[in-house]
C-alpha cells in the first residue's frame, strides 16, 4: 500500500516514538524509507554583525544537532534490518522543508510526530505537524507520545 514513507526527525522522545510507527509499517508493506531533519536557517534573529557571528554558530549548532538526530534514527532502523536514506535539508519553513522532501522523493506517505501542544504554547511556538497535514497532498500519520498516569 505504501510504496515510500517519509520520515521527518528532530531528536525528540516524540519523534522516536513516530519512527516506532513508521518502521512497524515500513515492514508491513516491505517500504523504502526516508528520513528528513529540516533546519531554519533563519531562525536566528539579530542585526549587524554580532547577527554575522551568532547565526554562524547557530547553523553550526543545527547541523550537529541535526547529524546527531539523524544518526540515532538511521541506527533505530538499522536495528530493525530496515534500509532507510535521509538527509538534512534548510528549509525557511519546517513544514514547507517536509513537503517539499516528500514531493522530491515521491513519498506516498508521511509518519511523523507531534508534541501536542496546547493553548499559549501552541499559539507561540506553532505546530509543525498540523501544517503538514493541513498543507500535504498525501496521507500523514500523526503520532502522539501520551503520558500514562
């Protein structure tokens, strides 16, 4: 059924728990499997030439974190006996950097994660799972990690 899963990561318990998901799958319907990590590049906010030297250090930063995620997921697969490909991308929008990926590789489906954010926190820091899905042209699962009491 799914030919192709994308797989966006950011290092997360949540995300972790996604790729449960999408590896569970990737060995139902025997699928290949990409992972994406997007950084903003332009996340950093500043002016003149301390925004030079702190946005530097920031996509340094990034780019270790995201290596570092990606590592930890291609081994989670690897562990599983699952062949799986991925790549960090800078995209000015997470969402936008996942749908475009997903667009490039030909996913059919998107398995991700989602912090599950409420009320002033959601307002602030946004969801990226919830632009996905109101953005993609295909399926996306949405996985959440709940708390047991």
């Amino acid at each position: 059924m799914y030919k192709h899963i994308l797989v966006p990561v950011d290092g997360s318990s949540t995300s972790k728990h996604a790729i449960g998901h999408a590896m569970a799958l990737a060995e139902s319907f025997k699928s290949g499997v990409t992972l994406v990590y997007v950084i903003d590049p332009y996340a950093f906010t500043g002016v003149g030439t301390d925004f030079s030297y702190g946005q530097a250090e920031y996509l340094s930063a990034a780019n270790a974190e995201a290596n570092e995620a990606m590592s930890s997921a291609k081994q989670m697969f690897a562990d599983r006996g699952i062949a799986v490909s991925g790549s960090v991308v800078e995209g000015h929008a997470i969402y936008r950097g996942v749908l475009e990926t997903a667009e490039a590789i030909g996913a059919d489906l998107i398995v991700m994660g989602s912090h599950g954010r409420k009320g002033l926190e959601r307002l602030v820091l946004g969801s990226v799972a919830a632009q996905v899905l109101s953005h993609a042209h295909l399926p996306v699962l949405i996985v959440r990690e709940f708390e047991r009491a």
